[in-house]
C-alpha cells in the first residue's frame, strides 16, 4: 500500500513538474530594422525603425572619435 501510495505521489510530482516547465515562455522580439543612413565629412546619422513598439530612433556619429548617439527617437502612431 505504501509502495502504491508514493508511485501515486511521484506521478503527481512529476505531472505538476511538466506543467510548470510548459508555462515558461521565452519573449522573442525582432530586431530593429535600419531605414536609411547619411554622411557629411564631419557627421553621420542612421535611422532604425522598431516593430515590436512602432518607434523610430535616430543616431548620430561625429567623424572624430568613436562615440554613437541614439538618444532622439519618436513613436509612430
């Protein structure tokens, strides 16, 4: 009886465990996509667009140094 009652216990255990383990999903979101781009001798900009919230980013480079500046971006309605 006893051996029957912990077989019983297991299978619960492991039922609830899958259940648990089916509940996990992973949120995959797509990347942005580039839009277009532009240069000067001393400046260049590049526009992304993103899908997953509709919202546009532009980003700046100056010719000297490495930096990147992605902060200007607007939501599309």
């Amino acid at each position: 009886m006893t051996k029957l009652a912990a077989m019983i216990l297991c299978g619960a255990l492991l039922g609830y465990a899958l259940h648990a383990f089916a509940q996990n999903r992973v949120d995959i979101r797509t990347a942005v996509t580039p839009l277009a781009s532009s240069s000067t001798s001393t400046v260049s900009f590049a526009w992304f667009f993103d899908p997953a919230d509709r919202t546009v980013y532009v980003c700046r480079a100056p010719s000297t140094g490495d930096s990147v500046d992605c902060k200007a971006k607007t939501t599309l309605p």
